[in-house]
C-alpha cells in the first residue's frame, strides 16, 4: 500500500505502505488535514466561496496563513481555534459539515496535483478518519500502562528498558537525562498528531495487513517517528517501520527555498514554472513543434525536470535547487536523459523497416562497445540496490553514466553507416540503450518524449 502523510492516501503497490510523496516542496500547506488547528475558525471567518470553487488549493492556504499570523499576534485567536478542533473531535456537526467539505475540496485540489506528476491512489484516508478511534487508544495505552497523566495531558514516557542514549523517550539536558513524553491528549481534550499517526499505524496492520510501514518525511520528524515506532512496538503493533528522512532544498543562495514574501514554496507553482521555462527552451530548440504536441512534450520534460533533480540527490543531503541547471540538455539532468532517448529514437525513424533487436548478433569490436554493453548488464544490479537504503539516486546515476556511455559510443561507432552484422549490431546496442534509458526514468516516475 502507498500514502501520503498529510493527506493519508493510498495506493496499492504492494505489501508496504509508504507515507507521503517525499517531495521537499509545500505540496498543499496544511491545509490538507481537516484537523488543522486553523481551517475551522478560517473557515467560518475569511473563507471566499468563489475562490474555494475556482482554486481550492490555493484558498485554503491562503487562509491558514491569514489566520496563522493572526493566531501568532493574539492568543485569543490561537485559544479560538483550539476549540473548534476540540469541537470536531468531539462530533459537533457544524465543523463534522465543514470538515467533510474541506475533505472534498481539497481532495479535488490534491487530484489535479498528483495527476500532473502521474501518482495514482486506491484510497483517500484523511486525518479526520481516524477521529472516532481516538478516544479509544488514549483508553488502551492508559489501560495497559503505556501512558499516564501528567498536568492534566496523557503522555507517553519511557519505559526504561534500554540505554537513554537510545531511548526517544529521554533528552540529556545539563543536569542529565531526564524524560520527553509524547502527548497523546493534551488538557483541553485535543488529540494530536503522535494520537493520530498510532490510530493510523493500527488500522494499517489490522485492516491492511501491512508487513511494511514506510513513511517519507524531512529529517527534523525523526524523533517523533522514533516515538511511534517504540510506542507501537510497546503496544504490540509489529512490523517493519521505516522514517525514510529526507533533507531540505534550498534556493541558489543556499538557503531554505522561499518565495520573496518568505512563504515555503508550492509545489503547483514549482510544476507550472518547470513547464513554462520547458516550452520556451524547446521552442527556442525546435521551433517546428507547434500547438498540443509542443505542450504536451512541455509538460513531460519540465514535470521530470523537477522529479529528477529530487530524486538524483542523495535523500539526506541538502540541495541547491537552480532552473537552468534543472532543465539543462547537458549535466545530470532528466532533459539530458530524455534527449539521449529521443536521439536513440530518431536512429530507427531512419529505417526503412522494422529492426528486431532480438535476432541480432552482438559483435563487439571498440572499447565504446564494451563498454556500454557492460553498463547494460548492470542495470539488473542496480534495481535491488535502490531498494535497500531507499536511494533512487543510485538509479539516477546509473542512467546517466549509461546515457554517457552511449553518447562516446555513438560518435566512436557508425550506426547506419556499418556493414553487416556491425550494423545490426550496433542498432541493438541502440535499442537496448533506449529501452534501459525509458524504464529507468519510468521507474523514477519520469516519461519520455518521442521529440524534443
């Protein structure tokens, strides 16, 4: 199964789970959880109808941060919006309405998004799905010891079975460790994300029966997955659970990617940027591409542009995200890859008939050669590898040493010029070329066009 952390979408792969797109950009703010501590007051108060229909998206991240600010200046707004969550978890049927409503919108926000990057789910499980479990588990972990009261909240405390160094539950201060429970409800009633990530842990093993739990979330959620996953385990929750942290991307002056008003930047304005600067350096390329095939290429090379340049870099690491190195046809780039495979193409548009690859016989006479075909049977290799340590840049390197490799092949070694079997030859080294290029982007989620 796959989801999304904030959202909690699924989509049936396999026997995982996977939390979250893990992309390092604000897919959709947080406006996503109908639990949010803002939308409910928001809503009531700032929301514009129109708006909500035309952009739902782009609405409600407009008024989580209209009233995040006014929640920062003036407590009483903070304290208001406290209590229209406590009111929703509590059943109260106007925000129940409002609640359902801001599911709707924002799942049809969130479709148009996940469709341009071509991700696709079985199931939508909001937040909110899992408010009527709530109560139960605070009882449960209270029953069994694993929780206790502490200042009217109900926290989770170590259980001191294993060394503090190692136990998320303590934090060394100058006078030495001393505990760092995870609330599970606060005073006032409220649940909060630590309750909701364990309603969401059993519902997964228990109705799904999920052998692996992955959840791809930045680096600073590392101690609070710690937490889950020693709580579930202490709870009885078995399986293997996984933080597969990421770093952040940053801006080209090194630090945190803004927009100039210092908001985190949109996903939606990163893709529909990434296509626009696409279409003009392919018309400025190919200007005989016209109308809805010259968009439609657009959309494919500026779309894999942004999940290349996500997906080459090391998870943990820190980026420099740049547009023109992103779009580049030259460097460690998804436009690179993709020219090489629409220059393979263009090989056998020159044909005057079908060529099958596998009745030829592979002669081998250059060093180019040898090379290339000995990258061909890493691919085999390389696939096991991503998955061990959740690295699908060792995928993206791989291709693009391939890509490499061919180009010093293609200008050491004649195609259509070459005499039997050299020629044939050399045209299946070609279209194994290409076929390992278009599944291994197609495994990064990027596609190939037929022109550039």
């Amino acid at each position: 199964m796959l989801s999304t952390s904030s959202t909690q979408v699924s989509g049936s792969t396999s026997s995982f789970i996977s939390d979250s797109v893990g992309t390092g950009f604000n897919i959709v703010g947080a406006t996503t959880s109908a639990n949010s501590l803002i939308d409910f007051h928001g809503w009531k108060t700032l929301l514009n109808s129109a708006d909500l229909e035309t952009d739902p998206i782009t609405e409600l991240v407009r008024v989580y941060r209209e009233v995040n600010a006014s929640a920062k200046q003036d407590p009483n707004v903070l304290e208001t919006c406290k209590a229209e969550l406590v009111k929703l978890q509590a059943g109260d049927p106007e925000n129940l309405a409002i609640w359902q409503q801001c599911i709707d919108v924002s799942k049809r926000g969130l479709q148009a998004i996940y469709q341009k990057l071509d991700v696709r789910f079985d199931h939508w499980l909001g937040e909110s799905f899992y408010n009527d479990r709530l109560p139960g588990l605070v009882d449960e972990f209270l029953t069994q010891g694993i929780a206790r009261e502490s200042n009217g909240a109900i926290c989770i405390f170590s259980d001191d079975t294993g060394p503090p160094e190692e136990d998320p539950f303590k934090v060394h201060r100058e006078d030495g460790w001393t505990d760092n429970p995870a609330i599970i409800r606060k005073a006032d009633g409220g649940f909060l994300y630590a309750t909701t990530d364990l309603a969401t842990l059993e519902y997964r093993i228990d109705q799904w029966k999920a052998d692996q739990i992955w959840y791809v979330v930045g680096v600073p959620q590392s101690l609070h997955f710690r937490q889950i996953f020693d709580a579930a385990a202490r709870w009885g929750k078995q399986g293997d659970f996984r933080h597969i942290a990421f770093g952040s991307i940053l801006g080209e002056d090194r630090k945190l990617m803004k927009t100039r008003s210092g908001d985190n930047v949109g996903l939606t304005d990163v893709l529909t940027e990434a296509v626009e600067r696409a279409a003009k350096a392919i018309a400025e390329k190919n200007p005989d591409l016209q109308g809805e095939e010259a968009a439609e290429i657009a959309e494919i090379v500026g779309i894999g542009a942004v999940k290349f340049a996500e997906l080459s870099q090391n998870r943990l690491t820190d980026y420099v995200f740049a547009w023109d190195r992103m779009l580049a046809l030259q460097g460690d780039t998804a436009p690179y890859l993709q020219y090489s495979s629409v220059r393979i193409r263009s090989i056998f548009r020159k044909l005057d008939a079908p060529f099958d690859a596998s009745s030829a016989t592979i002669v081998l006479e250059k060093d180019e050669e040898i090379h290339l075909v000995r990258l061909h049977l890493r691919f085999g290799e390389v696939l096991p590898v991503v998955l061990e340590d959740f690295r699908p840049n060792l995928l993206a390197n791989y291709l693009l040493e391939l890509a490499r490799a061919f180009h010093s092949f293609f200008e050491a070694c004649p195609v259509l010029k070459s005499e039997e079997p050299v020629r044939s030859s050399r045209l299946a080294l070609c279209e194994l070329t290409s076929r390992i290029l278009s599944q291994g982007l197609a495994l990064l989620g990027i596609r190939c066009p037929e022109k550039m």
